[in-house]
C-alpha cells in the first residue's frame, strides 16, 4: 500500500505515471496511424 501512496505523491512517482501516459499515447498514436496505413494500401 505504500507504494501507491508513493507512487502518486513523490516526484519521482508522479514523473512515472507521466512517462507511462506519454507512452501508451504514443503507442496508439503510432498503431492508429500504421493502421490508417495499412488500409489505404489495399
């Protein structure tokens, strides 16, 4: 339990979640685009 107690209130935690937002975004930005892709080729 305190590990979510420090996940969301120390800097270091808080800067994680931020890179694991930034990179599930990324990974749909990029999956959505490469299926775009793969539609118009067909």
């Amino acid at each position: 339990m305190d590990a979510w107690i420090d996940l969301f209130t120390s800097l270091s935690g808080l800067l994680s979640l931020g890179i694991i937002a930034f990179v599930c975004v990324m990974a749909a930005y990029i999956l959505r685009l490469a299926l775009r892709n793969i539609r118009e080729e067909r």
